[in-house]
C-alpha cells in the first residue's frame, strides 16, 4: 500500500488522525492548524499545514512562533505528503529547521480478515478511564505530571471517543501491555500501544490490538489505522501480522530535535 493506490483512504485516516490528537489548545494561522498542548504527543504540540494560506511563509510562520513563544514550547512543524505548500519541507530545510521523528501511518483496510487469539488463564484485559490510562502510559514511559495531566486532559476533551485498556495477570498491578482505541464512524486507530520491557518479546501487544481491533470492528469499524516510529521494527512486525501495511509517511521539522 503506498500513499498513490488509496487516496480517499489515506485521506480519511489522515483526518482521523487529527481529530483524534486535537487538544484544547489550539488555533488556525492563515490556513495552518497550530495546536500547543503542553503534553508528551508532537501531534498536539505542532503546526499542521492543512492548507495554502494567503500569506507569505516566513510571516506565517513568525505568527506561529509567537503562539508557541506564550506557550513556552518549540516550535514543531509536522510534514506530511498533504502539507501545504508542496514546497513547504524544503523551505524549512533550506531555514535550518531539522528533520526528526520519521513515521509510519500504517493501514488495515479490512479488518473482517482480522484474527483473534484467546488469552491464557489468569490474564484479563481492564477497562481504564481516560486519567487512569494518562497516568499509566505515562508512568510507564517516563512522562512528567504535567505531561501525564495534559494527556488525560486531551483524553477527556476529545472530539472522538478515547478508550484506554491494559492487559494484566489478574491480582497484579503492573499490565503486560497497555493501549487505546479512538473510534470514528466505520474506523479504528490504535493508540499508545506500550509495553514494558520485563514483559517483551512475549506477543502481549499484539493479542492487546488484536483484542482492541475485536471490539471496534464488532462496533461496526471496518478500517484500521496507527502510526509507528519508522526505525520500531518490532512494532512493525507486530503490525503487519495484524494486517496493517504502510499507508504514507511523515516527520516533524524543528530549529532543533526537542527533548522529550
């Protein structure tokens, strides 16, 4: 699958996507969505260039570094193969703005195909609310609470509906793999899907999204959707037995790769 064989796919999944990572904080520039959430995500911190605009692109760009100079955080451009202008990754390259963060938005156009393994006895997957969820993907990860606060903040405002779930030996508090789903007419995204190293390498994420996958598409989704670190090979594997292929790319440009 590349970005030329399913353009109105990849053309929902990419507005899926937005939806899915819309903060509270956040504004339109001249055709850009510029969104300055205080959280972990680049997706809620960064400028989307949705469309051309009317104004030149250094002084569109100025308007957003000042949004994100109140906000007190970097400046992150996100390009995709959608990003406008088409020259618009050159013309940050060629302003010294670096390229970080290749990633990979993975599809599964037909999720009926999709497999289902049974759980070994003694483990359960859990229900968790939008702040256990935030808390526990970010303590997992190593987030800060302010960090952990904005996530669940997101969570609980988003215009689609978030559920986070965990998979754990029952009486033990430490899950195996922890995940959330983000629901959007007859589509799924999969997101957060983490696991702590003790429990790698053992097939737990992928029973998690396969178990996650079960219930949207018993809820009528039809098409799957995620993104991955284009260097998180094993996560890839993981994806492709699930059906998932590539759908298209992107990365994020900043004066320099922020921290965190």
């Amino acid at each position: 699958m590349t970005h030329s064989v399913f353009p109105a796919l990849l053309s929902r999944v990419e507005d899926a996507g937005l939806n899915a990572s819309a903060p509270p904080q956040q504004r339109w520039i001249d055709g850009w969505l510029v969104r300055f959430s205080p959280g972990k995500a680049k997706r809620a911190r960064c400028v989307n260039a949705v469309s051309q605009g009317q104004l030149a692109l250094q002084e569109r760009l100025v308007l957003c570094q000042e949004v994100f100079d109140q906000a007190q955080l970097p400046l992150i451009v996100r390009v995709t193969p959608r990003s406008q202008p088409p020259q618009l990754d050159a013309w940050l390259d060629s302003r010294g703005l670096v390229a970080f963060d290749d990633t990979r938005v993975m599809v599964n156009p037909d999720l009926a195909a999709l497999l289902v393994e049974p759980l070994p006895a003694g483990v359960s997957l859990q229900r968790l609310g939008n702040a256990a969820f935030a808390q526990t993907v970010g303590q997992l990860r190593g987030s800060s609470l302010s960090q952990q606060q904005a996530h669940a903040q997101r969570l609980e405002l988003s215009p689609v509906p978030f559920e986070g779930w965990a998979l754990r030996v029952d009486g033990q508090s430490m899950p195996l793999a922890c995940g959330q789903t983000a629901a959007e007419a007859d589509m799924v995204g999969l997101y957060d899907i983490f696991t702590p190293s003790e429990s790698r390498n053992q097939g737990w994420a992928r029973k998690l999204c396969a178990l996650l996958l079960d219930r949207a598409r018993q809820r009528g989704a039809r098409i799957g959707y995620l993104q991955v670190d284009a260097a998180n090979h094993p996560a890839r594997a993981v994806y492709s037995r699930l059906g998932f292929a590539d759908g298209y790319s992107y990365h994020y440009r900043a004066a320099a790769e922020p921290v965190g």
